[in-house]
C-alpha cells in the first residue's frame, strides 16, 4: 500500500475513528506500518488510548513484541494497565479472523437465527434434532443417572467440586456430568453436526472445535441463590454453547433465563473476575425464557447473563450442554471412541482435535476457583488466536536488529553424571534432539554445564556448535543443584540475554515450545518464570499426570504445585531474586524456594497449553538423600518466618543483592486464596463498615473493607493486589504491603481464612 494509505490509518488512530483504521488494514494497509518517526501505529494507538483501535491492529497481525531492542513494549505494565489490557482483550476474542472462509458453511435455513444469535446472544431453534434421536439420547442418558444412582448406593459420587467427571449435587438436587461423550455417544454425532458446525462457524467467524460436553439432571426443587442459579455469566469473552432439552420445559418448569443483548457487553476487570452483576428487572421485556418442548435447542453466548431457575413443583429438567470453543486455552477434554481417536489427534482441523489431545481436567484435580486467563493477562500472546500472533512485517523496520527480533532462547543443560545410571546420554541425545527441532523462526541456543566428577565433553561434542557452549567444573562432595544453576547463569549469560531456560537432560520439548514462548509471553518484555506441566513418558508411550496438579490447589506439595523440569526466567527478575538460595545441600527445595520469592516479585505461570514429557528413568543414587529432608525442614522455617528468605552462600557481589520478603511473621503465599469465615457482607455507615456474626463484631475503615470485600475465596491474594492496584492507580510495591498486612490481621482474628 502507498504512504498515503498509510498516513490515512495514522489519521484514521488520531482522529480516534475505529471503523476507518478497520477499512484500511482490511485494504492491505499493514498494522505493522510506522510513519516518519519510526513510531507504530500500534504505540500511537495506545499511547493515544484508543483501545477499540489497538484490539483490530492485534487482530490484523501486529506485532507483540519489539521491533527495537532499546524501545519498551507497548504492553509494558508503566504503560498499559491490567483493565485497559482487560478491554482491549474482550474486542480481540469477539472480532472475527480477517478474510477467514470457514470449512462449515452455515445452511440457508439457520441464516436468521444467526443474526438472532448475534443481536440477542440467544436464539431457539424448535426441533434441533428428530424424535428418534431424542429417544436415542435421552435412554443414554438415563443409564447415566443409573449409575450414578449405584455410586450413590455405594456411598460415593457427592459433589466435591464441579470439574468432577461425574457427580451427585445434594443441595441442589442436581445430577451432573462434564463428559457427556462417555455416556451418552451418540451425542457426539450431533456435535458433528453441519448444522451445528456451521452455526457455531458463523458465530464466531473463525476455526471451532468442541470444549465439553455436559448433561445434567435437575429434580423438582425449591429456588436457590448463588452459583448457575443466580445471575452470572460464564467469565469467558465469546463462547458459543448448545443447549439441547432432552424433556419439555414450560413456564411452569426450570428453565433458564437469559437477559438479551447481554452479551455485548465489555465488563471492567472487577466485575469480571467476581461475576458480581446488578440486579435483574425480571418484569422487563429483556428477560428470553428458555422454554420448549423435547427436541428443541436453544443456541447462547455465555458471556450474556443468565441463570437457571429451581421450582419445587417443576418437573425434571434434562438437558444435554455442547461447548463450542475457537481458543484451545481451556479444554476440558472427553471420552472420544477408539475409531474415531485417531482420525482426531491427526486432522488439526478436526473439531475434536485438541480434546483428544487434553487430559481430562478431572484427573488432574482441577478446582475452577481461579481464573486460566488471568495470569496472563499482561501477555497478548496468549489470548490472541495462533493466527493473530507475532507477525512480523520486514518492511515495517527500518534498521536491522537481528536477534533482537528472533529472540534466541539460551537453554543450558545441567549435567551432573555421577550416581546416574547408564542411560543418561541417551536421555540427553533425545531431549536435545528435540529441542533443535523446534518449528517457525523461533530456535534454541544450546549450552551445557558440567559438574561431573569427570569431563563428559567427548560425549557431548557432537551437539555443540561452539566450543563456549560448554564448560567443565567439578563438584566434589555433595551436589548442589542451586549453586550449580547459579555458576551456570554466571558463566552463559550476556547482559543481553532477556531471557533463558533451565532443563533436566530427561525433558522433550513440543516442536512448537520456542515458537509460544516467544509470541506469547517474551515479547511483551515483562518479568516472569514460566514453566509448562511435565507429564511422564511410560515405555507404552503412555502419559501420566501423576506429577502436576493445579497450582491454586493450595496444599498440594510444591513439586506438583510448580513444575519443575524446566523452567524459563527473564534474567533481570532471577538476578533481583539472587538466583537459587544454595543453603540447600543436594537437591529439594530449591525451586520451591524460588518459587515462593518469584510469585511475591513478579509472575509466575504455568501454562498447561505448553506440556513437556518427561522420560522415565531408574533414580538416582541416594547420595543426597539425607539433605532432603533438612532441606524441607529450611525451607519451612522461611515460610513461618523464623529465618530470612535469603541465605546466600556462594552468590558473587556483581549481582544485585537479592530481595527480602519476610513481611510479618507467616509469609502469605500470592496464589492462596483468602475467605470470609462467619462473617457476612459490611453494613455501612456514612465512612464506618461493620461485619457482624452472631458472637461477634469488627468496625473496618475504607481500605480495609475493600480488601475484605474481595476475600470471597475467588480472588488469590496476588489477585486482590492487582485489582486494587488496577482500581486506585496506588503504587504497587506500598499497596501490596498494606494489603498483605490487613489479610495477616483479618486472618489473625478469625475474620478470613486462608484455603
């Protein structure tokens, strides 16, 4: 396109004119076009505040990252805020993919209802399938409740938390499933319906695949408040969803509501994260009841508001729930048949492909009471579709930077062959090999560091490229990984290195790994350690979970809590922790150690799209065994206060000293999540708010019920500081403190509590 077209979209983002930007990057204009300054137009963009613009230049491909080395990113956290972030997110998983031609093509019959759907965020559609499919499922389903029933009999199947399999609501009266596939098969063909693939294809414009699938039973039952049964929406951005009625369900029912339009609307961050809604008009014309008769569907963006209504005089309401989804961020995962596994996990376009690839969240303990997408927030890349990311236009750069571009990724292995078994170098060849075979322009340099008894450079020659890849130091006597990673970091980084990785020498890398590194969290130039679920490669070729469970499980042990393996840190925020504390002899405890200080300094993810496999091997000799569990034991004795979080042994003076973060007595942990104990909602006052039980009473200030407010157990405590931080505009560092010190009072007089 000329410089004329370009000036008209610096215009088009100065005038603050979203719908002429949208025409001229739809013409060809590049998103990734500077004009004479050599500024972007994504940093006018947002420098000039105009999110709706920022969001369409993402969504036309431009570039996340650093054009310039010595230039911030535009999504640096002085310059972009998490709401403004919040928002802009929301237009981005709502646009379309340009020029996308979908393989569905949506049938003639259905043209209305989508432009329903997309007006109201609601649309029925009588007799979705013919009776003898009904019949069908509805049998199928049937054997569901039944064996339910025997788990029940069996003095098993009550709720313990909703992701579960398969569970029995007692308080609700609620039969409920998330793998609607196992039992009820045939459903799966409707799933893969062209009449469904079509509508879900035209709603969102963009490739579909299938989240989850549901069926749920709700007996006759009085009305109830809170959860699906209160207004709420499903804290997602843009979901298309199917609800299938498997009976009929009259005004006189439990059927759901659904307040039309609803789903256009963009939420502030707040309201986001708590699925706090205002009150409801019932009586208003806005109200869709989702009413029908057996056989009907009912197509609905869960982002709208809606609730599902109890009615002790009802009769039985069975549904069956699709979910559509165009991210693969959150799938929930499914029983698929055998003959039709294998045609899934090979066609990507297949819309069963990645839940034949997801483990089933509820074998892996998943508890939804945190938020997948919050942590990353700050990082596009991981919310912007794989087509959107990291496009980088060549004749946007107007000087050569390089690697500065590319982002090389500096992985060192740590090697320490003694007391491992024969099999070492094989499991290092593989993990190597796999991590020279990364796919697009994202690669890894390699190092190795060598704390063997004995030089191993003769095995290890063959995959090094420069003889400063590898070095040689002994360690005699007991080795200690810590100082080991610390000696390594010393001697291969540059002050250029942003980042870099750390890997056993048992880990294979996704062909992809470097690439989603890259778009989705280093561009944006932002302090984080990142590591990704480490699942067990069998001899079968099977993968096991056993290893990682959800790190807002709250006390599940660390190792599972933060996968280790490996992990990737930005070189500033690991210098100003001083690295790994080498008060732990031997091995264990040190990542946790770390972990504890990274999550209080900066970011810590763990991203469950990114998985490594682990390769199985005999352990090895338990020359450090004995340090294990003094090593447990120092490590509790930093959480409970009694000693620093810093010990530094060896640790040289040319790094930043490291940061100390006792706070005040029992250190609370940014991923726990605070809750109200007996005590309900403030009453307020003019300026006074007080919480009252039935045996006692607490007078808060202004600050400190806001924090109160927001310890309903959904938020973590880092994320009650970043949403306060977000709304007051305070200073990070002295807000944090000051929140952390009233959770430690609230806590200590039994007012909150800590899951």
């Amino acid at each position: 396109m000329s410089s004329e077209h370009k000036a008209e979209l610096f215009n088009a983002i100065h005038t603050g004119d979203p719908a002429s930007a949208v025409s001229l990057l739809e013409q060809g204009v590049s998103a990734n076009s500077r004009n004479e300054s050599g500024i972007s137009a994504l940093q006018l963009a947002v420098a000039s505040g105009m999110d709706t613009i920022v969001a369409q230049l993402l969504v036309h491909g431009a570039t996340i990252c650093n054009d310039y080395a010595d230039e911030p990113s535009p999504f640096a956290s002085e310059i972009m805020s998490l709401e403004r972030l919040h928002n802009i997110r929301q237009i981005v998983r709502r646009a379309p993919l340009p020029g996308y031609i979908g393989s569905h093509p949506l049938d003639e019959q259905y043209a209305g209802s989508i432009e329903t759907l997309r007006s109201e965020g609601i649309v029925r559609l009588q007799q979705l399938i013919d009776e003898e499919s009904r019949a069908v499922l509805h049998r199928q389903f049937s054997e569901f409740v039944e064996y339910l029933d025997r788990k029940m009999s069996a003095g098993e199947g009550l709720k313990k938390f909703y992701d579960e399999e398969v569970h029995y609501w007692p308080a609700e009266k609620a039969y409920v499933t998330n793998n609607a596939f196992r039992f009820c098969p045939s459903l799966i063909d409707v799933a893969l319906s062209p009449a469904l693939l079509g509508l879900a294809e035209a709603y969102y414009q963009k490739p579909v695949f299938i989240r989850r699938a549901m069926a749920m039973r709700y007996l006759p039952w009085q009305g109830t408040a809170g959860d699906m049964f209160d207004w709420h929406h499903d804290v997602e951005d843009k979901q298309f969803k199917v609800m299938l009625l498997l009976t009929d369900v009259s005004d006189d029912d439990q059927y759901m509501s659904y307040i039309s339009g609803s789903h256009l609307t963009l939420r502030p961050l707040r309201q986001f994260q708590s699925n706090r809604l205002e009150l409801i008009d019932e009586s208003g014309e806005r109200v869709f009841k989702a009413t029908g008769t057996a056989g009907d569907g009912f197509l609905f963006d869960t982002n709208g508001i809606h609730r599902a209504n109890r009615n002790s005089e009802g009769a039985v309401r069975d549904v069956l729930i699709l979910e559509y989804a165009c991210e693969a961020s959150d799938i929930a995962g499914g029983s698929i048949p055998g003959e039709l596994l294998d045609k899934c996990r090979t066609d990507k376009t297949h819309p069963l492909h990645h839940m034949s690839l997801e483990t089933p969240m509820w074998t892996i303990s998943r508890w939804r009471s945190s938020f997948t997408w919050h942590d990353t927030l700050p990082f596009p890349g991981t919310w912007l579709s794989s087509e959107y990311t990291f496009k980088t236009d060549p004749d946007s750069l107007s000087k050569d930077v390089g690697d500065s571009v590319r982002y090389p990724l500096k992985l060192i292995y740590i090697v320490h062959a003694d007391g491992l078994d024969e099999t070492w170098l094989d499991r290092l060849r593989v993990s190597i090999d796999s991590a020279n075979q990364q796919q697009g322009e994202q690669h890894f340099k390699i190092f190795i560091a060598d704390y063997s008894t004995e030089s191993i450079m003769h095995c290890v020659e063959e995959f090094l490229f420069d003889e400063r890849q590898y070095f040689h130091q002994p360690v005699h006597g007991v080795f200690n990984r810590a100082w080991c990673i610390n000696h390594a970091a010393r001697r291969f980084l540059t002050s250029s290195d942003k980042y870099f990785l750390v890997s056993d020498i048992d880990i294979i890398f996704p062909t992809d790994f470097a690439e989603k590194c890259v778009s989705k969290y280093l561009s944006s130039g932002r302090d984080i350690c990142l590591t990704a679920p480490a699942y067990y490669l069998e001899e079968s070729g099977s993968k096991s979970v056993r290893s990682y469970a959800d790190p807002f499980m709250g006390k599940m042990p660390i190792w599972r809590i933060f996968p280790g393996g490996c992990c990737l840190y930005s070189q500033d925020l690991f210098n100003r922790l001083g690295g790994f504390d080498e008060a732990y002899e031997g091995w264990g405890s040190e990542d946790e150690d770390l972990y504890e200080r990274a999550s209080a300094a900066s970011n810590v993810i763990v991203d469950r799209s990114m998985r490594f496999l682990h390769i199985n091997h005999p352990r090895r000799e338990d020359t450090e065994k004995p340090f294990v569990d003094e090593n447990i034991e120092h490590f509790a004795r930093k959480r409970d206060g009694l000693i620093g979080w810093c010990n530094w042994q060896r640790w040289g003076e040319d790094f930043m000293p490291p940061i100390t973060d006792n706070r005040s007595g029992k250190m609370i942990y940014r991923y726990r999540r605070p809750r109200w104990t007996r005590f309900g909602l403030p009453v307020v006052e003019g300026d006074r708010y007080t919480i009252i039980s039935p045996d006692a009473a607490f007078e808060l200030n202004a600050s400190a019920a806001a924090v109160y407010q927001l310890c309903t157990g959904q938020f973590s405590v880092g994320g009650i500081i970043d949403t306060l931080v977000a709304a007051t505009g305070y200073d990070q560092a002295e807000l944090s403190r000051d929140i952390m010190a009233t959770i430690d009072h609230l806590a200590a007089n039994g007012v909150i509590k800590l899951d």
